[in-house]
C-alpha cells in the first residue's frame, strides 16, 4: 500500500494531472484546474465549485506537521521527487497534503492568498524571497518565532531556517495567508 506520501512525493506539476491517496480514496487534479488568476486556490477533491477549506488553525496544522515530515529530504532545482525536490515542490507537496492546491513555482504562488504583515505571520503562512531574480524565487511555510521550512539549495536539503538570518532578511519579499474559501478557478 502506498502511504499519502509517498504518493504526493510520485506525481508532479509536469504529468497531466496530480494524484493524492487521501483517506484511501485518490483525489485528482487536472492541470487545466489549477488556478489561473490571483488570488484562486481549490480544495483538493473538489472540482465543482468553491467550498469552504479547513478552518485556519486546522489547515495550518497540517502543513506544518506534513512540511516538518520532509525535513532532510535532497534538494534538487526543478526536483519533484524524494530523490531530490525544489522549494516549490516541497511547498505545494505539503499543501496538497493537507488539502489546497497551489500552483508550481513560487513566483505563481505569490498572487495567492492576502498579504501578511511581518509581524502578523501565523505557523502555515507562505513566506518569499528574492534569491536570484527580480521575482519571488524562493519560497517556505511559516513555523512560528520567525522560524520557516525550505527546500534550501545551499544545504541541499529541506531544514529550517530564520527569517532573521542575514542571508534571508536581506532577500525577503514578504507573506501569504490561505484562508477563508477557495475560489472556483473554472
């Protein structure tokens, strides 16, 4: 039997579709499905219009614990597998896990959600950086007293960092909250 995991960490943004053993039961999205416009994300499993997602606190939660599962992982640029993931793949891995789609890079990711003050980040926000271009190029998940986890390309692995840390305070774009209900992407 193949854990929720391990199936999340085998389909990826380049096949047709992503496939997540959730509960048992496979849950599918079409590429097509993703959302296209700012501000749009959807609930996994659900392909006929917006429903309410898990409350803040609940979603939060279950990034967090499926982020933290995949510390040590390689990292890979472009890397979509337990082999080796990007930072991206990594963010939108453990999201899907818990239930919201997001879309592929990071630079796609930051039009979701609504903006969040510094001070204001909450454990499960997204948080961006500038890395090596004039976009968001870099993105983690919020774990609370300014500690984030990433898919780090200078370690070569998922770990956890501060935000304070010269190297991210000096790139950091800003974050995201998903919260209240998807938006229907059709």
């Amino acid at each position: 039997m193949t854990s929720r995991k391990t199936a999340a960490l085998l389909s990826g943004a380049a096949t047709a579709f992503c496939a997540l053993a959730l509960g048992g039961a496979p849950a599918w999205a079409e590429n097509e499905d993703l959302p296209k416009e700012s501000g749009q994300y959807s609930a996994v499993g659900d392909r006929s219009g917006p429903s309410e997602i898990q409350s803040d606190e609940a979603l939060a939660g279950r990034v967090v614990e499926e982020a933290t599962a995949f510390a040590g992982i390689p990292y890979r640029f472009g890397g979509t597998t337990a082999r080796g993931m990007d930072c991206s793949f990594f963010v939108r891995t453990a999201f899907d896990a818990a239930g919201v789609l997001l879309p592929r890079t990071a630079r796609e990711m930051f039009v979701f959600g609504r903006f969040v003050e510094p001070g204001d980040l909450r454990a499960g926000d997204l948080v961006f950086f500038r890395t090596y271009a004039r976009f968001p190029s870099h993105v983690g998940i919020y774990l609370g007293e300014r500690l984030f986890i990433h898919a780090s390309r200078k370690s070569r692995k998922v770990q956890i960092d501060s935000l304070d840390a010269p190297y991210f305070s000096k790139r950091y774009l800003g974050g995201r909250r998903l919260d209240g209900p998807p938006v229907d992407a059709g």
